[in-house]
C-alpha cells in the first residue's frame, strides 16, 4: 500500500515498513517538544522528516526555517543565527534579526549541524533551553521559543540534548524505489511510464546517493526519453562514482579538490550537477570549494588516472 503526504508544500510518498515505522516515531518525537537530531546518509531525506516534525507538532502555525550551516562563511553564521544591532560592525547598517528570532514560537532546522563550530553550537543550545538570546552588540537579550531540529551525526544527540531519529537509506527500503521513481517522473513528465526492464534496473542499483540520486537520475532519463515507455537502456545513471569512492581510487592527498575539479569540469560549472555526481549537498560542494579556494572556474586538462 503506498500512502502519500504534503509536509509545509513538499510531497511524500511512502510503501516501506520502515519509512512507515520512521514516519510512527516522527509523530511521538513531535509531540515531545523536545530537540530532535535527524541522522542518516547523504540524500536520504533528512529534510523533509524536518518538515514533517514540525507539520505533526503543535507548533505547526507558525514558522518553520532552515539554515544550512555549511552554506556560509563561519564569520557570518552567528549574526545569521542570532542576528545583529545596528552600526556593531561594518555593512551593518541597520538592526537585522536573527533566525532563532524569526523562528519564535515554531521550528529552526539546522541541517549539517556538524559544521557549526562547536562554540556556535553551544550558544545556539543555550538559547532555546533558556529561551532568550543576545543579537550581537544587543546589552539586552530577546526572549524566544523555538523548537530545535538538527541533521547530522549521531554524537550530536548528547550534545544538544536531543532525541534522535534515523532515516533509512534508499537500499534499506527497496519497496520505496518504485513509489518515489514513479512520483518523480510523474512530475517531470505525466506521460512517461516504466517499462518493466527499466524498473529492473532501478531495484538493481545501490543508490549510494540515495533518494536525491534517484530523483537526479529519473529527471536525467525523463529529458533523455525516446518514447513514452522508459526502458533499462534509457535510464541515465550518474555519470561518476561518489567521491568517498574516488578517494579509494586515487589516494588521499590532493584528491578531493581534484575530484571537485573534474566534476565541475564534466558539469560545465553547474554545481547541483557537480554535487550530484560526487554524491554529496550542493551545500557541501560548496564549503569543500571554499575550504580548497576554489571558484567554480578551474579547468582540468583530461581525466586523473
């Protein structure tokens, strides 16, 4: 039995018995109030068991937000969580919120928690257990309720003083890859169907990029379509391994900027595709860019190897 749900304008679908026990342990975590760590593999959903937390908590009303903690420099990050005064540095030219603000009295997901410097972490744990917080250069604090929801590994559990739920990956619920193959071509094009080779072929595969990976590559196939049946012959898998498994090819040193190198190269400096290729966030690819200095410019003459 498939069962379909919209958690805040995001569809889901589900026929697994264990995305339908995952789905039973966001409802009690909900209603729990307390703060919640989501962990689970690359591409495996994290995100939208953090919309479907705040959709089954009573703070459903009001704001739910989003932070990805690897999308900025780390110098930005504390005026973007707990916002700033006016004229406290430069550029700040008038009294900015923050996001533990703006989050007041519902949700604040902070997806890839585990890039947050640890004293940010710290501060931001602070806030929502005493329920104030200081904008930078403010001598007085704002009061906040915010409910706080966390991706990323499992040690941050203790950390944050959290329950913690995991998220299966795609090759753990195969009764899923059908389901969600279906809806994402539906989607792209209501027209398309499977052939059942085509089907084969998806079920065959491990989907190391998991759910992201198999909604890449039914978009792929569906643009790439030759008729109205999909068959095996026309499913375009990613084009390149995940990077963890380059970095066995080619060894350790210098690889995973080179690897980010050929994979803008090969997507032409598109970074959704080259973050897809090597199997990670586009936020990701972005703080590894930052990290290595590169610019999404770079050329590479040939492959590696």
């Amino acid at each position: 039995m498939v069962e379909h749900f919209q958690f805040l304008g995001v569809d889901a679908a589900i026929a697994s018995p264990r995305m339908r026990l995952l789905l039973n342990q966001v409802r009690e975590a909900a209603r729990s109030g307390r703060p919640i760590v989501i962990a689970g593999e690359s591409g495996s959903g994290k995100e939208i068991v953090a919309r479907a937390i705040h959709h089954y908590s009573n703070r459903k009303s009001n704001p739910f937000l989003e932070f990805c903690c690897g999308a900025l420099p780390k110098e930005l990050v504390e005026s973007e969580l707990f916002g700033h005064e006016k004229g406290v540095f430069s550029g700040a030219s008038a009294m900015k919120p923050g996001l533990l603000e703006l989050a007041n009295h519902g949700t604040l997901f902070l997806d890839e928690a585990g890039g947050l410097d640890q004293r940010l972490r710290a501060k931001v744990v602070r806030a929502v257990e005493h329920g104030a917080l200081h904008r930078i250069g403010a001598a007085r604090s704002t009061r906040v309720d915010v409910r706080l929801v966390a991706a990323g590994s499992e040690h941050l559990k203790d950390e944050l003083g959290a329950c913690q739920i995991s998220v299966p990956a795609l090759r753990e619920r195969p009764e899923d890859i059908e389901v969600l193959a279906c809806h994402f071509l539906s989607q792209q094009n209501p027209e398309l169907r499977f052939a059942s080779d085509a089907m084969m072929a998806l079920y065959s595969y491990q989907w190391p990029g998991n759910v992201r990976e198999l909604r890449n590559t039914v978009l792929r196939s569906a643009m790439m379509a030759k008729g109205p049946l999909l068959h095996a012959d026309d499913i375009v898998f990613s084009p390149q391994p995940n990077l963890t498994e380059r970095v066995h090819d080619f060894g350790v040193d210098g690889v995973e900027p080179a690897m980010i190198r050929l994979a803008l190269a090969e997507a032409h400096g598109h970074r959704q595709r080259a973050a897809d290729a090597l199997g990670i966030s586009k936020a990701t690819l972005s703080r590894r860019m930052r990290l290595h200095g590169l610019h999404g410019n770079e050329t590479i003459a040939g492959r590696i190897g």
